[in-house]
C-alpha cells in the first residue's frame, strides 16, 4: 500500500488592516508567502475581513443607547462585508448562494443595462461587493486552499462568518457563528446550526473532510459533535480568545475528534507596538539609504548583530534557543510558579518570585505546598485598566486592556496546529503578526486514533444517546 500524502497545513495571526481593500491586500501576500512554502491549507482568523471590535459596547447600557454608539455601529456595519447572499432563517440561501443562482442585484458596469456588454455583465459581481470574487482569485492565483473569517452583513444584519476557497473549485462553503459570545451578542447575529456542515477537497490523491467551529462555539460540546458525527479529519478553529487556556482546549478537540485541529487567532499591537513598529521600519530605511556610500568605505566593517539562536528538525521546524544571560542583557521575566495541592492538582502562581531578592535583600524560593502559597503571596490587587484603540474602517476600537500589556499588545495572538494524538505540532504563535506557521501530516494519523476512540462511532454509544440538528445532515462523509 502506497503512503499517504504528506499535507502541508498552514495558520498565521495577522490582525485586521485600517480598510477592508487594505484587510484583502494582506491577506493575498499572505498567501502568496504560503505559496512559496509549498502550504496548502491556511486558516485565518475570526472576524479577520470586517474586523473584530475588540473593547467597545457600542454605546449600550442595559435601558440605553447613545447616538454615538449608533455611529459606531454604522461605521462598523460599513466596513463588513457583502457577500451577496440573503438572511434566510439565519443560513442564507444556501446552496443557491453556492451555485450562483440567485438573481442578479448589481447592474453592469455600463450605465445602459439594455445596452451592456456580455463581457461587462460577466466581469460585473451580480450580487454583493466583490470580496468573494476576490477571495476565488486570491485561491485561483496561488494555489492555496484559503479558509478565513470576516464580518458578512446581510440585510440590515452583521454575521461572524467563515468561508472555505478552494484554489479550483471556488468557494465550497460558508457557515455563520450560531452562538455568538456575551457582548458579541450586540452587533452580530445568530447563524443557522445547518450552516455547520463540513466540506470536504481532495489535495495529491488525500481526502480532507473539514469544518470550522468559531471561537467559543468550541465550549459547546454539541457544536463540536456536529463536526465529529461528519467525519472531520481537519477541525478549524478561528478565534478571538488568546487565553493560555485556549491551547489545552485544542489538544482536547484534537484527542476528542481524531482530527488534526488548526485555530488562528488575531496578534494586534497596541499604541507602544505600533509606534515601535513604525520606528523598526523607519530604521531599515535610514540603513537602506546609508548602505550604497558605508559599503564604499575601506576601513568598513559590518556591524555584529545579535541573532536568535536556533536549530532545524529533522522535519524542517524552526526550534528558538535562548539567549545566554549577560550582564549587558535585561534580567530575564520572571517565569510563572505552579504546586500541585494533595488531589494532584497544579495551582499556577503568577504573583509569588522566582529567584528574585525581596525587599530584605534574601533571595525568596518558591512554596512547595498550598499552605506556602498562602503565606507567601501577596493579596491580588487588580491594576488599573484603560483604552488603546485603534481604526478599522473608520470605526474605532478601544480595546480595555491591562496596564502592563495594552502597551505593546492588545491580543498577543496563539495560532497553533495540533495532531490527532494532542500533540502541538506548531505554536503557539505569540506576538507576532506577520509570519507563517505550518506543519507536515499524515492524514492517516486520523485513522489511526480511531482504534481505541472514535467520538462519533464506536465509542458514541448511539444507539442508546440520540443526537440530531435541525437542517444539519449528520451522515458521515466518507474518507
């Protein structure tokens, strides 16, 4: 029997740009940079087209809207997308949309309709804005399977959606977040459960059976049952949550499933991180100008720049290596404490010392038993929060954030891509939103897994627990 296919799975944590012409013009050099490392899926993350409005209410108080929030809003409804396709019952047209069957709502380019070119009705969208059109040559030109959040508004409604490109076949699905998250809840829509159906693409002989479960849908176990029942071998999960407890929640979609999972999630620099952004940039081109007369020079020698450290696996990942401690350096952060209390349980300590002097001069160790973590930690004394917002489209978001991160960060990111067996196979992705993380696999891990578990067939018992959702069908797709 011949092996399978090695498939090169891609994610990445850009954030979204000022315009959504801005958003797409990224989007195509990222992934024309996944082209050029032989990538041929790439996720991006939630709300990435349209933007995810991060630390605003919109104006709204229980009782009360204020006229300014109706501004935001409207600056935000602008900014999303249009898609083309209708409310429906929270699913839109379905595969009408898909097939391009619903009737025309753009004229021509030539301001006579009756007298309008073939040509020009044809390379005129008949419905929506063009960014589907854009997104199916983005695909067509590089190759890369593109899977990528954005903000649809149908109607006078905005939805968290999700569309899945294919590089040949165009655009094979789109699914609306059905549980949108606490305030979320303000400005986007409830989508259909029908539109959680997988899809599924063949790339060099290997089948991919794929589906997407957004953000905080991955907390609702029957959403993530929905996805299993359908045979899914790659599970996507684009987020807005960079939490130190999302990572774990993917290894046990990962385990659960028996699915390579891949989540994408935004890195958004707050005002330090631009601006220090802006001066790197500034820098490299002061460097650039000077280059042609410093190289001319005799007794020129080119400056030692400290690099990372770092070594290449067999497979071909890049591992980072610290730097050595010296004196010139800073002090290295402090690293975070855990003790694990008589059940087995390990309590992190973010406020005790490691190795640092106390006010005394002694040099305090860490507590061993959860008695010493209550003798040695201070009292948690929350700091004091405040805005750094930024623009997209016109509209501002002011993210509320820590004093100690808002500075440089407003979401420091955590992409990742994990195996079926748990393993973290890329990532997490912190503080950096313009590289590329990727993975060989074996999809035959898949199978693999379903030896000893297989959440939708042998270890599901249905026979004794039914499970059905409405317009949804469950049947498995095959391999």
């Amino acid at each position: 029997m011949a092996p399978t296919a090695s498939i090169r799975l891609g994610t990445a944590s850009p954030s979204t740009q000022p315009t959504t012409a801005a958003t797409l013009a990224q989007l195509d050099q990222l992934a024309w940079k996944a082209a050029l490392k032989k990538i041929d899926i790439l996720l991006l993350p939630e709300a990435y087209i349209g933007g995810y409005p991060r630390g605003t209410a919109f104006g709204c108080l229980m009782g009360s809207r204020s006229s300014q929030g109706r501004d935001e809003y409207l600056r935000y409804f602008n900014s999303a997308v249009d898609l083309g396709d209708t409310v429906g019952d929270g699913a839109g047209a379905g595969a009408a949309w898909l097939g391009r069957e619903l009737p025309r709502t753009n004229p021509p380019t030539s301001t006579n309709p009756d007298t309008a070119t073939e040509t020009e009705t044809e390379t005129t969208p008949s419905r929506g804005d063009g960014t589907r059109e854009t997104l199916e040559g983005i695909a067509r030109a590089t190759g890369v399977f593109l899977v990528t959040g954005c903000i649809e508004k149908a109607g006078g409604s905005l939805y968290c959606a999700v569309l899945y490109v294919c590089p040949t076949r165009g655009v094979l699905g789109k699914r609306r977040k059905v549980m949108p998250t606490a305030t979320e809840r303000l400005v986007w829509a409830q989508g259909s459960a029908s539109t959680l159906r997988a899809v599924s693409t063949v790339i060099r002989g290997v089948r991919l059976n794929l589906a997407a479960a957004v953000c905080w849908e991955n907390y609702m176990p029957l959403v993530r049952q929905a996805l299993y029942a359908q045979n899914v071998n790659l599970y996507l999960a684009p987020t807005a949550d960079g939490r130190d407890t999302w990572l774990p929640l993917m290894r046990t979609v990962a385990i659960e499933g028996r699915c390579f999972v891949v989540s994408s999630n935004m890195c958004v620099r707050g005002a330090g991180g631009r601006r220090r952004a802006e001066d790197e940039l500034e820098a490299a081109a002061d460097e650039s100008d000077d280059d042609a007369q410093t190289l001319q020079d005799p007794d020129y020698a080119p400056p030692l720049h400290r690099r990372r450290n770092s070594l290449l696996t067999p497979e071909g990942f890049e591992i980072a290596l610290p730097s050595p401690f010296t004196p010139q350096r800073p002090r290295p952060a402090k690293r975070r404490q855990s003790v694990f209390d008589e059940d087995g349980n390990e309590i992190v300590l973010p406020c005790c010392d490691q190795d640092h002097d106390n006010d005394e001069g002694d040099t305090v160790s860490p507590p061993t038993t959860s008695a010493g973590l209550r003798s040695r930690c201070k009292p948690f004394a929350p700091k004091h929060l405040h805005h750094s917002g930024h623009a997209h489209d016109g509209f501002t978001s002011a993210p509320l954030t820590a004093e100690t991160n808002s500075e440089e960060f407003v979401s420091r990111g955590g992409s990742s891509i994990v195996s079926p067996f748990g393993d973290v196979l890329a990532g997490p992705q912190w503080e950096d939103d313009e590289g590329l993380l990727f993975a060989d696999v074996d999809f035959d891990d898949c199978i693999r897994g379903r030896l000893d578990l297989d959440t939708a067939g042998s270890y599901s018992r249905n026979d004794s627990f039914k499970f059905s959702v409405q317009g949804l069908d469950l049947s498995p797709l095959p391999y």
